[in-house]
C-alpha cells in the first residue's frame, strides 16, 4: 500500500524516490530538472510550515505568500532569517532554481535538459535533503 502524502516532506519524498529511481535508471528528460527544483522547494516548504512561527499577523502573512513561490533563494532566505543553523548549501539551491519554468515551457528562457544537467540536479537535490533531514533530526 502506498504512503499517504500529508506533508510537505511526504511529497517531497515521493518526488525524491521518482527522480532518483528515474536518474538511476539512465532517463534524462525535462520532466527531471522540474521534479528538482520542486522537491527542494517542497522540503523547504516543510521547514517552513513546520519549524518558523512567526511572531505577528504581518509575519504570519509573509509565511503564507512564500508558501505560494516556486522561488527557492527567497524560501531558503526566510528560513535562514529565522533557523540559522540550517545548514542549506544555497549554491546547489541556485542551480535548480527557475528550472521549474525553464524546463516545462517553450521561449526565450527554456533549456534542454542534458545527461550531465541531471547528474548536477541529483547532486543538489541530496543536499538539500540531507540538510532537511539533519535539521529535522536535530529538532527531535
């Protein structure tokens, strides 16, 4: 039977094994550099739901819109803003960042996603599960 999906970090987590068990596999399509980019910003997001509280309607309102961006420099700064000890590798974030537009949609800014590209993506992905996951297991 299949894990129910409540969380962010549930989703994340499906995302994860897909990409992996694809990446694994030899596939390489745009669909990877997507599914990349969305599972760091899910794992982000549960950081984000989970663990900041913040402190009046106006921040309570800021947690909210992050939660709607695809944005992963502006969701590991506002984390970082209020769990410093997250140790986020913001330079693996970067790469993925914006792939979740510029590989699902043609125009002046879409790329093709190559062999090396999802290797690099795999890479990231790992890391920003692996400070999610220490942060989580620091907290328990």
């Amino acid at each position: 039977m299949a894990k129910d999906l409540k969380t962010y970090y549930d989703f994340a987590d499906n995302n994860f094994n897909f990409l992996i068990a694809a990446y694994e596999q030899g596939l390489v399509g745009n669909a990877m550099g997507a599914m990349a980019q969305e599972t760091c910003e899910k794992y982000l997001k549960h950081i984000i739901e989970e663990y900041i509280v913040p402190n009046d309607s106006n921040e309570n309102a800021k947690k909210t819109e992050l939660l709607r961006t695809h944005n992963l420099t502006k969701l590991s700064k506002y984390i970082l803003s209020y769990l410093p000890d997250i140790k986020l590798d913001r330079q693996s974030l970067n790469l993925v960042n914006g792939l979740y537009f510029t590989t699902r949609y043609p125009g002046d800014e879409s790329i093709v996603v190559e062999k090396e590209d999802i290797e690099e993506y795999v890479e990231a992905v790992k890391k920003c599960k692996k400070a999610v996951d220490e942060f989580i297991q620091s907290r328990e």
